[in-house]
C-alpha cells in the first residue's frame, strides 16, 4: 500500500531494505534517541535478523488486517530511497499510538518527519477510519516536538515509570476533528 505525499511516500517494507534496517536496528546512537533504554539492544548478527520473528511482520504486514500493529517505510519521492519507519501500535477498534522516525539522519530537519507525520494521520483517520490517536515522545525529544507543533497538535506531560523507563513524556493527543481542522490547512495531501 502506496500512500503519496510531497515529499516522501509510505509503502511496506521490502525485502531489499533489510540490510537498512538491521543497520538502524544496530545504531545505538539512534536507539537511544529513539527509545531510551540502550541497555536492552543486543549484538546479533544479520542472519539472527532475518531469522527474527517480528522481520516478516515488517515486510509482510497487511495494513488492511485487523492487526494490533501496522509499519510502513518512509521513503524520499525523488529517489525511492527509505529514510525512516512509521509504526502504528495498539490499536483497537478505535485507537493507537503513533510513532515515526527518520532513521536516515542526514534527512533530519528537512521536513521530510511533517510529511510523514501528515500523510500517517491521513491513513490512520481516512484509510483506517479510526478516532484518536497518541503520540509519545521523551520531553528532550526536540525533533517530534517540533513536528507535532508544526502540525498543530496540543500535548500534555505525563511522568512515566516501569522495569526500563524513568522519563517524563510529552503525549499529543489527536481525534478525528483535531485532524481535520489541521488538514484543513494542509493542501498538498494527495
């Protein structure tokens, strides 16, 4: 599934991009930007990777099933090149967290993430027709803070703590008419 923006695209994964992919897996710099708990990434080497359970789920998931998680790649317009991953997880009948990385980091503060960003809310309010969505980052997480502002979207801080986490989160909250005021604006989602 083909979903077009300005700048970039989503699409599922492919087979081709799994040596990407097992690299971001391994980059320890952009799993603590992205997840702050380096503490659990292990060294494997790329046949353990392929051999993961959760690698078929990237290439072959089906966005249309009613799975609890969706990932799509985000790839640049101009050269097909995947530069990120959008996932969506937790969702139910009317919800789910959203989270999205440009992993590629010569590509960050391009507004190659606002594109994404805008394009995975298109496909999770119209295509899915689902009503609310999260958006979680850490409170020193500049980037998504900065797209969610751009969009448009009111956040709040909430103190999070279990096994691997001791941070405090800003979480943007979204419904369907949030949404639709902020597209409003937007003209070029296609």
């Amino acid at each position: 599934m083909k979903i077009n923006g300005k700048w970039v695209y989503l699409d599922n994964h492919k087979i081709d991009n799994l040596n990407k992919m097992y690299e971001w897996f391994n980059d320890k710099e952009l799993v603590e930007i992205e997840m702050d708990h380096i503490e659990k990434i292990k060294d494997i080497d790329i046949n353990d990777y392929k051999n993961n359970i959760l690698l078929p789920n990237f290439i072959g998931n089906s966005h249309e099933a009613n799975s609890t998680i969706c990932h799509f790649g985000i790839y640049r317009q101009c050269n097909n090149e995947l530069i990120g991953t959008v996932v969506f997880q937790f969702i139910n009948e009317n919800d789910a967290e959203l989270s999205l990385s440009i992993c590629e980091k010569k590509y960050r503060n391009k507004h190659y993430g606002i594109d994404a960003a805008i394009i995975a809310l298109n496909y999770f309010f119209k295509i899915r027709n689902k009503k609310n969505i999260i958006i979680e980052t850490r409170i020193d997480n500049i980037i998504v803070k900065n797209i969610c502002k751009k969009i448009g979207i009111d956040y709040e801080i909430e103190h999070y703590k279990d096994d691997y986490y001791d941070v405090d989160l800003v979480k943007y909250k979204m419904n369907n008419e949030i949404y639709e005021n902020i597209i409003k604006k937007i003209i070029y989602i296609k």
